[in-house]
C-alpha cells in the first residue's frame, strides 16, 4: 500500500515562514504609519508653499503686464481683485463637484 503525504512540511519550516509572512507584514505596516503621520503632512506642507509661490508669480506677472508695478497700491489692489477671482472660481467648482450647478 502507498503512502499519503498530507504535510511534507515540518513544523520548522511552518513556523519559519509565518514568521517572515509577519516580518513583512509589519514592515509594510511601519512604512505605511511613516507616510501617514511623518511623510504626508511635510509633502502637504510643501505642496501648499509651492502652490502659494506659484499664485504669488501669477499675481506678480499679469499685475506688471498692466503697469502696476510690485509694491504699489494698484499692485496690492490687483493682487486682491486676483484673489478674490480665484475664490469665486474655487467656490464654482466646489459648488460643480458637489452638483448644485
């Protein structure tokens, strides 16, 4: 009569191999909690600094183009009619997304 092998495995080698399945699994956990608490908010953070200099440059280059010259009232003036375009359009677009318009 033959033999039936129902686990070749020992269990050396069972418990071998769930501990690195474990290993693995709290390395990609760790990596994830460093993204999430550590990396993120610095990537946020730069992502908004980024975002205001290129708003800064905008304002700055279409405010020259019309003689409002940096430091200027009509500059500061402009920057502000700029903003407040900007704020309307954002508010569109939240309303768009949202389905009221």
């Amino acid at each position: 009569m033959a033999e039936i092998k129902i686990n070749s495995r020992t269990p050396n080698e069972m418990s071998r191999s769930a501990l690195i399945y474990l290993l693995l699994l709290a390395v990609l956990v760790a990596l994830g909690l460093h993204v999430l608490l550590i990396a993120g908010p610095a990537m946020r953070v730069a992502d908004k600094q980024q975002l205001e200099g290129a708003i800064a440059d905008e304002d700055h280059g279409f405010c020259e183009m019309f003689g409002m010259g940096a430091g200027t009232t009509k500059f500061v003036a402009c920057s502000r009619a700029l903003a407040i375009i900007r704020q309307k359009q954002a508010d569109r677009d939240n309303a768009a997304a949202l389905g009221i318009l």
